[in-house]
C-alpha cells in the first residue's frame, strides 16, 4: 500500500470525528479491493483469496463501488457462507460516473480508481454507435481516466469509417483480431485498473476472457435472427490480470448520461485547442453555432486543423444529446 493511500486513510473523507484510544484501529486491518457489487453484498479481493462482506455500520451512507480499496474486519478467510465487515474506503484516485437517464434512474459511479479506459467498438454486428463512443470517450477525458478503443469484430467489417470518425479525437486505437489478442492489447492494461466499456454485443466479455483466461465470464450468445448478443453480463466485474493489474467488465450500456461532464472539463482535455479558447467572448459555448468563436479565427488562421475543431464539437453537442 502506498503512503498516500495512508494518509487517506488516517484523515478519511467526509468524517471528522477526532481520534480517540477506543476508536478501532482499522489501519491493521487488511486492505482489499472491491471486484464485485450485487444487492449490498460485495465481493473484495485480496490478491487471489475472494471474500464477501457487507458495509459495516460505521460507513453510513457512504457508497462502496467496484474499483474501491477497502479495509475489512471479521472472517476474511474468504470460506464458504463467512461475511466480512467493509470498515473503510481509501479517498479514491478517480471515479467514473454516469448520469441518471430513462434506462437507469440513479446516478451511479461505475467504477473508483480506475486509470484506464477500453471503450470497446464493433464494426459491426452490432452496428457501431458512434455517438455513444464519443460520450464514453468525453467521460474518461473529464474524469481523467487515460481512454484508448478497441476495435473488435475486424473480420466482419473495414475500419475505415470507424478510423476517421475516432481521427480528429487523438485516441489510441487498438485493433482485436478474432480468436487472437494483440501484444498492444496487453501492454495497453499491464499493471493498470481498466474498465472496459461500451454497447451490449460489442466484445467486452470475450476480450476480458481473452486477458483473463480463466476469468469465466460469460459471453452473450449470438441470436440467430437478430444477430444481437444477449444481455448476460448484469454487474460491474473485475479480475486480476495474470502479469498485475485489474481489469472490469461493465454490463453493456445503452446510454451513458453526461449532465454531471462540464463542457470546460472536455474542452480542457483538448490541450492543443483549450489555450486558444481564453480569446473566446464571455461564455462562448464552442459550439459551431457560435458567431465568435476563437476556435474560428484559428481555423481561418490555418493554425489549427478544422477536422480538430470538428471533433472538439461533436464531444462538447453530445454532452446535451440523449442516448
Ligand atoms: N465475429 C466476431 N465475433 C465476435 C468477436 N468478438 C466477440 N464476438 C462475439 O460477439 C458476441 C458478443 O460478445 P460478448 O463478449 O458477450 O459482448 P459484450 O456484450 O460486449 O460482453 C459473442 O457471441 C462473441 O463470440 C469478433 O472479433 N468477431
Ligand atoms: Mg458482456
Ligand atoms: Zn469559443
């Protein structure tokens, strides 16, 4: 564990209780990470050994999500039908938050700490969703979460829309061959927390299977007349990658919500763009609506591309798009 991680702990958030001698001393008790979440119950990893536990008292109603590190008292022996107590949760590095909308009516954080995201896009089979990639890109940019796409079903389709529409956004892309997983495909998660995201049907489960060999996810089979994969995959799951690292598979979303993503937030995120912008009027959206807008005089400039531009306003329209 690291020191910061310490000091998080010593001074936890949102609590300011003093410290007095009968105050249980939780820095002793052992530190896990949260892998799974399913009706208050939560499945907390400790390198190999799985334990189940639920929120102790003590945590009221702070939340507890996958990708949390967390101290557990009780039986962590991790044996059948034992249950732990979550005393604590460390001050998370990132967190990656949707948005309530018509399919989902709360507010979630998908996942804490989380430093890499693999929003993961079929060229077909499902037919790509071009917005919903842009605003799961536009997510991992505001929440500061390195973001890279993972192109799969290669066999069924050309790349060659999808590469141009991902161009002007500067995103790594990695492609999947199928029954094949890329060397890049395994740097690009070696030692990190990722979480793969993206549309039901895409691939997640098969490249988490792919990363994870014995991983058992299950993988959504293929429904002859629709050609749609079923929706099997119901929580947030994370494993342990063989080389170090931690990997979650996420359910597939239909929509990923954005009212709590500040347009400053993405276009800040744009660092080659978000200078020229101080030269803005007041308020300027940046949107292509706008009469004065300095992204504009640039353009017209020749000093930055127009498809860059572009790009920047496709994040910044989706965020006040549905779906
Ligand atoms: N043709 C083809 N099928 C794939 C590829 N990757 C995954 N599939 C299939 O697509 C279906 C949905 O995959 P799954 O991993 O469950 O998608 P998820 O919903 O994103 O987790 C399964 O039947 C997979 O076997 C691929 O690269 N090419
Ligand atoms: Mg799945
Ligand atoms: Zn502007």
């Amino acid at each position: 564990m690291k020191d910061d991680e310490h000091a998080a702990f010593e001074r936890p958030r949102g609590r300011s209780r003093p410290r007095t001698k009968i105050r249980p001393r939780y820095e002793d008790a052992p530190q896990g990470m949260v892998v799974g979440v399913d009706r208050g119950r939560y499945t907390v990893a400790f390198d190999t050994r799985i334990v189940t536990a639920v929120k102790a008292r003590i945590l009221g109603r702070h939340a507890v999500v996958a990708g949390d590190y967390v101290r557990v008292m009780g039986d962590v022996s991790g044996q059948d039908g034992t249950l732990a107590r979550i005393v604590d949760v460390a001050e998370r590095t990132t967190q990656l938050r949707r948005t309530a909308d018509d399919d989902d009516p709360y507010e979630r954080i998908i996942i804490a700490n989380a430093d890499r995201m693999m929003i993961v896009a079929a060229l077909a089979d499902p037919p790509p969703r071009l917005g919903l990639i842009d605003r799961c890109l536009a997510a991992a940019l505001a929440a500061r979460i390195d973001a890279l796409v993972v192109l799969t079903k290669t066999d069924l389709a050309a790349p060659d829309d999808m590469l141009s529409h991902l161009e002007p956004l500067h995103v790594p892309v990695l492609t999947m061959q199928h029954g094949h997983t890329p060397d890049d495909v395994h740097a690009a998660v070696a030692g990190r927390i990722s979480v793969l995201v993206g549309h039901s049907g895409v691939g997640k489960s098969t490249l988490m299977n792919a990363l994870v060999p014995d991983s058992q996810r299950t993988t959504g089979a293929v429904n002859p007349t629709s050609g749609r994969g079923r929706h099997t995959t119901t929580a947030v799951q994370g494993r342990m990658l063989p080389g170090g690292g931690w990997i979650f598979d996420t359910p597939g979303v239909r929509s990923f919500g954005l009212a709590h993503v500040s347009a400053e937030q993405i276009v800040d995120s744009f660092e080659d763009l978000s200078p020229l912008t101080s030269y803005c009027p007041r308020g300027c959206t940046h949107l292509e609506s706008e009469p004065e807008c300095a992204l504009d005089t640039a353009v017209r400039a020749g000093t930055i591309a127009p498809e860059r531009v572009a790009g920047l306003r496709r994040l910044l329209a989706g965020k006040y798009e549905r779906s």
